[in-house]
C-alpha cells in the first residue's frame, strides 16, 4: 500500500433506487466500520410530477436530484458518527450508482428541473434507470441498427434497451425539443454525483460502454443517428461526448463544498464513478472469469468477466476492461425481481396472513417464505413469467408483462410466492443458458444484494440453475466495491485487483444444489422456455396488444 498508515480510511456511496447508503472501510483489511442509510425524500415519482400534481403516463420512472446530495450531506457524516473516527483519516471516496439514469443539465451541470421554466416538464427531471417509456425509440434504434448491419450492435445481444442513454435521449428530442435544444449535457446520474463532489465533469467508462453504445473507441455514427431523426445527428458531438475516465481513476479532489456537505477532508481522492452492479464484483472477489455475479435487489443485475469477446444473444452488453481491467466484462439482467415479490404482498395477499405474520413477530415476506418452505419442488402446480417489469435480458422487451399459470380455486398465496421465487430463478438460468452456450462460460453463481439473506430463495436458485452458490461476505456490496475503487484512486492498492484480494470477501459454495430437486426443476424450467419463446418470441404478442389497449384508455381519460 502506498498510504502505510494502519488508520487509513474510504468511503463508499451506494446509490440505490430508494436510497442511498454510505460505508466507512479500512483500507489495509476491508473491514466495515460503520453506516448510514437516506431514503430519498421523493423515492421514484412515476404517478405525478412533485410540486405541480400533474399526472404522468405509464411507465415512466422520475427522481429528483436533490435527492441524491442530501445523501451525500447526512448519510456520510451519519457513517463517519456510525463508525467512531476521524474524518481526517478518510483518504478518498467512492461512488456507485443504479444505471441507466440520466439527467439533463446545464453547461455548469445544474439539472433542468431546477430551472424555474422547466419545472414542470416530466422530460427534465431524472429519468431513472427503471423509466421504460422510450420503448418505441428503443425499436426504431434496433431497427435500424439491424438494417444497416451497425457493427455495435451485436455488442448489446443484438438489442439496446429503452433503459438506455440513447433511446431515452431520442425520447427527449421528439417529446421536449425545446427542453432538448435548452439542455448542455445529458449526463448519468453517475457522473453527475462525481460533478458535484469534485466540481469536474468526468463520464466513466462503464456507463459509456455499457448504457451509451460506446465500442472500439466510437459512439454510433451522424450518419446513423440523422436516420433516426435529423435533430439527432448532432447528439452524441453535442450532448453525449466527454472525456472518459477510467474505472479506479482519479476522477478529481474533493472539493471544499463537498467537504461542508460530507464533513470530509478537502482535496481527499474521488474515485471516477461506476454502476452498482459491476462496482460489486471487485468486493465479492469475482475479478476472475467464470463466476457470474447476480446483484439482486429491486432487480438484478449480472456480471460477468470472461477471457474472450463473445457475442450474446440478448445480453446488456460487453465491453473491454468493464469490470476489471485486462478482461472483457458482460452484463445481462431482469428488470423485476425483489419489486415482484414487493408487488405480490402489496397487493394480494388477504388480512389474515398478516395477522399470522404479526402474530409470531415476522415480516410477511418471511410468514410467507416459511410456508412456502414446506412444499416439495412442483407441488403448488404453478409456473410463473418474471415480466412484470418487462423482460431486460433475453429478451430485451419492457411492454412484456407477468404470468402466473396453473391457478385454481385451492391455490394458496404461498404457492404464488414460491412460484414467483421460482421464476425469477428461471429467468437467471436462461442468462446463464445465454452466456455458456455463446462460450461464455459460467461456473458458479455468486449472489450479493438484500435478497441473499432468503436461505429459500438462495437454495431456488442453487437447484433451478444447478450450480454451486456462494454469497458475498458484506450486506453493503456495492458501497464497499466503491469504497474500494476509492483506496485505488488513492494510491493506496495498485489496481483493483490487489484491492479484491485485500477488501473483498466471499462465503463460497454456501448453497450447493440438492440433486432430486434439480431433476424437478429440469422439467419445470423445460415448460417455462416453451411459455418464455411463446409469449417473448413472436409466436403470440398478446402482451404488446394489451399494453397497447391499456395505454389508449389511460390517454383517453
């Protein structure tokens, strides 16, 4: 270590889809010290816009981006009180962020929103990375895309997804063109918290790669972007490009109005940022290829590093030191997993499993998952479609939505539950059926994010995927992988890799798959493509034809 100092700190900033979360670590070892959540005071506005009531249309995902520096101003010093240290020990910090969120900013970086003319237009707020409202640019990108024989596209699974940069700036242009014409940069929340800490403008290489279709030194072509609309050929030269920083890299100092809001040291290291997931694998030791690592929370996310540059139906994307340097990095996801299981105990579970949940002091999730603990593999009679939020890989479609077949009047909400569960662990094996048929290879499933504690859901996905399971040493996985981005931008380890090695850990092979129960699941996961290729492929869009009727009716209102 370059900082010999046994005291030395980082901080990682964690920020999640509801809130924000800051941890203290020791640079020499990993240890976590202390923490501090802040939710957002706006959470995810996608019903009406804050402050004027106005009603927004379907599947649109706001935030607010004051939201995020009011983390900044009580979660860190609530960490650093949590931890009982010094500030003045703390030698850099870190950030990650959910991705693709977008802001629109000004030349100084100020968000639109903010701006008194702008202030109630949906198109300038943030557009979480959840907002699937671009979905019709989306297509149009693809098609094209797929026309021209754009060589980026393969890149991506043959598909760029409405949640990215590109779709969501195009949403922007036909929707907002004044708003569009006022805006200096559309930046990732990403960047844009770097900006604020540092009070420099630096694009990251994982977002760029990842969410902004930037492969091989180049962004798609003027050529390409003035077939798509004539006001766009100048995106990427005008709004999108910046210098990009490297992951680990020095992306600035922290700047003295930081150092009021954080309590921090001024001119301490800021760490370029990075995106939740692939900020993680560093801090569950996945810097080798081999071991899939699937962050799992609202959604999940999986990340991959393999050897070799392979082509991925259906993937999120590849691209060349995304992760860890020297390797290629491969991302897939779904767009729904914890938010299905949040949604069902919302919505449809009757009075009296929470006054049973009560009762014996359990959350209703865990009455739940201890009632459907008690069925063998199959015995509900069910099988799901994990679509409710759409289908983010393989498919790549977001007007795809959920199923649940095989109800019948005996049916039980633990048998949905356990169904949903299973789902979801479906959806993961057909990512990983993704990646080693491509000859990605996957060995084993690494799983971080709040969900790792369900032992039954864990013990799901170690059968339905038939692969050893191990879980992440830390309940803060991104914010300790972004601390340790931070220890390297420091000086204090050489690369991210000797950070994994001294700051990371993993419990390995801690869910191993039980053989009866995977010969099950074979059989299940058989009839769950059959109704995945039905429904996602083509053969019956019924989804898209519903979610066009459902879209008329809220319009006509």
């Amino acid at each position: 270590m370059a900082n010999d100092r046994d005291d030395a700190l980082v901080v990682g900033v964690d920020f999640g889809t509801l809130s924000g979360r800051a941890v203290v670590v020791r640079v020499r070892d990993g240890v976590e010290l202390g923490t501090a959540v802040h939710e957002y005071r706006h959470g995810v506005v996608d019903r009406t816009l804050p402050g004027t009531g106005k009603a927004l249309p379907p599947d649109w995902a706001l935030q607010v981006p004051k939201d995020y520096v009011d983390v900044l101003r009580t979660a860190v010093p609530e960490a650093i009180k949590d931890a009982g240290v010094n500030a003045s020990d703390v030698i850099g910090i870190g950030t990650d962020f959910t991705a693709c969120t977008m802001i629109p900013v000004t030349d100084d970086g100020t968000p639109l929103c903010e701006l008194p003319e702008f202030a109630d237009n949906p198109h300038a707020y943030v557009k979480l990375w959840k907002h699937h409202a671009a979905q019709p640019q989306a297509d149009r990108i693809n098609e094209l895309g797929a026309a021209r024989g754009e060589k980026w596209l393969p890149r991506y699974g043959g598909l760029i997804s409405s949640e990215w940069e590109f779709a969501k700036g195009l949403q922007l242009l036909e929707e907002a063109p004044d708003l569009y014409a006022a805006m200096a940069h559309w930046v990732e929340a990403a960047d844009w918290i770097i900006w604020q800490l540092t009070g420099n403008y630096v694009r990251n290489a994982c977002t760029a790669g990842y969410k902004g279709i930037y492969q091989d030194g180049a962004y798609p072509s003027e050529d390409f972007l003035r077939e798509l609309h004539p006001d766009f050929t100048g995106f990427v030269r005008d709004k999108l490009d910046h210098p990009i920083g490297q992951l680990g890299d020095r992306a600035g100092d922290l700047s003295k109005l930081a150092a009021y809001w954080t309590g921090l040291p001024a001119g301490i290291a800021v760490a370029v940022g990075n995106v939740d997931a692939h900020v993680t694998a560093p801090a569950a030791q996945a810097v080798e290829p081999g071991r899939l690592v699937a962050i799992m929370g609202t959604s999940t996310c999986h990340v991959l590093n393999g050897a070799d540059l392979h082509e991925v139906p259906g993937m999120c994307g590849v691209v060349q030191g995304g992760i860890v340097p020297g390797l290629w990095g491969y991302e897939a996801g779904q767009s729904g997993v914890g938010d299905i299981f949040a949604w069902f105990t919302a919505n449809q579970v009757p009075p009296e499993y929470h006054e049973a949940a009560r009762a014996q002091g359990k959350s209703l999730h865990e009455h739940l998952t201890d009632l459907a603990a008690k069925q063998r593999v199959g015995e509900h009679g069910l099988l799901a479609l994990d679509w409710h939020s759409g289908n983010r890989s393989v498919l790549v479609d977001h007007e795809l939505s959920g199923v649940v077949l095989g109800q019948t009047l005996a049916t039980k909400p633990e048998d949905i539950y356990r169904a949903l569960f299973e789902a979801t662990a479906f959806g993961t094996r057909m990512i990983v059926a993704a990646f080693t048929e491509s000859g990605v290879p996957v060995t084993e499933l690494v799983v971080a994010g709040g969900l790792v504690q369900n032992e039954l859901l864990m013990q799901i996905y170690a059968d339905v995927t038939n692969l050893p399971l191990s879980t992440i040493g830390s309940a803060q996985g991104p914010a300790l992988g972004s601390a340790m981005h931070a220890a390297v931008a420091a000086g204090a380890y050489p690369d991210i890799r000797a950070a994994a090695g001294a700051m990371g850990s993993v419990n390995s092979g801690v869910y191993q798959p039980i053989p009866e129960n995977a010969a099950v699941y074979d059989e299940l996961f058989a009839e769950y493509a059959t109704l995945h290729d039905y429904l996602g492929r083509g053969a019956n869009d019924v989804m898209h034809r519903l979610r066009a009727l459902r879209n008329a009716a809220v319009a006509s209102r």
